[in-house]
C-alpha cells in the first residue's frame, strides 16, 4: 500500500503493517511517524514504489482472509470476469461504500491484490470481504441472482426491489456475463439511459447498480451508513 493516507485507513482499520517505509521528506507532523517504521531517502523510495511518483510511504501488509463472513449476506457483488485493474479497484470502493457485505472474483478476473487494484480501492480493501473462486461457490446462498446488462429487454433499475438479498453479478467489460450466468438468472436488469451512449464503464454502471441498493435499503431502514 503507498501513500500515507491510505496507509493510516489500513492502520485504523486494524492491520498491522510488516514493514513501514518513510521518506525522509514525508512531513514530520504525519501522525505515521508514531509508528514503528524504517526511514529512508526519497530516492530510495522512489526505487521501491510501483507508482511513478512515490508519495512518501509505502507499507507491506499481509493478505487478508479471503472469505465472505456474514452468516446471512444480502447484498454481494460478483465480478464475473471482470479484467481491467481500475474497473476492479473501483467496484470494491463503491461496494463498500454501498454497504455491499463482499466482493466475490471469478477465475479470470483482475487478481484483487493487483498493485493497481488496490490504489483505484483507495484502501476499500480493509472495509469489505474479498473471495475467490468459481461463481457456482456463491451462486445459492438463499440469494436472488441479478446479472446487470444492458439488454434493451431487461428490467429497468427504477422497477427493481433491492431490499430482497441478492447477488449482483457484473460482467467482463468486452463479453459480458458468462451465458452460464446468464442462463442462471432470477433478474436481468439494465441502466436507463439516454440514446446519447450505448453503454457505460462497468465500473460506473456496477457502482450505480450498488448505490441504487443502497438509497432503496436506507429507505425502508434495513441499511444505514457506518454499518
């Protein structure tokens, strides 16, 4: 993780850093000098950042457990091979910002612990469950399976009870939700949009899709922020 707020999310988060290095540029003042860490020279971090400009502060952590650990989940996210690093990172922020319960990755998709993915999560990563693995693994969970898509025949967004628990499953950004997905679904439902576009970015259209839950959720009270 670099930068030092994102670093200090991590931190207040919980997750212990293995290695802390700061700059000896980075502000005396930051409150990451008050732990433990290694201070080195800018340049120095420089080489070690995956960023082309370091921020001051790179800290490794380790993995977090994989696993999605509501006993009774009613919102997850399912990335249906879902490729591009930025679209990914994007989805996991704005999942737990919605209040989703996980974000659940399908072989082929982005890796989420990508180096890109976790700078577009702006450390969302320390907020949300993360799993990996096929999606017959969390397809069945006593929730409804809705596959966004922006098929002319799909239901509108506007007409769709978010308060049932489901799963929201998005699909690779060239192909789509697999047609085994597809074939699956309890609910297909697209985006209302102008005919100005033919389409949106899946990670816009997913974190639509998610704060549309979201808004019906706080509405009827089974949602609140800071849960």
């Amino acid at each position: 993780m670099e930068g030092p707020r994102f670093i200090a999310d991590f931190l207040a988060a919980g997750l212990e850093p293995e290695q802390l290095l700061l700059g000896d540029d980075l502000d005396a003042r930051s409150p990451l000098r008050l732990a433990s860490h290694v201070e080195v020279s800018g340049r120095a971090l420089t080489d070690i950042s995956a960023t082309e400009h370091s921020q001051g502060a790179v800290a490794v952590f380790p993995f977090p457990l994989l696993g999605l650990r509501r006993a009774a989940p009613t919102l997850i996210l399912l990335l249906d091979r879902v490729q591009d690093p930025g679209n990914a990172g994007t989805l996991i922020r704005s999942a737990a910002a919605s209040g989703a319960d996980g974000v659940w990755f399908t072989p082929g998709a982005a890796d989420p612990f990508n180096p890109k993915v976790i700078r577009a999560a702006a450390a969302a990563h320390a907020a949300i469950d993360l799993d990996i693995g096929p999606a017959d693994d969390v397809i069945g969970r006593d929730l409804r399976l809705v596959v966004a898509d922006g098929d002319v025949t799909a239901t509108s967004l506007d007409d769709v009870d978010w308060t049932i628990p489901s799963i929201v499953a998005l699909g690779n950004e060239g192909a789509g939700v697999s047609i085994e997905l597809q074939a699956r679904a309890d609910l297909t439902v697209a985006i209302p949009m102008t005919q100005r576009v033919e389409s949106l970015n899946v990670g816009v259209a997913g974190s639509i899709v998610l704060f549309e839950a979201a808004r019906q959720r706080r509405t009827q009270g089974s949602w609140s922020p800071g849960c």
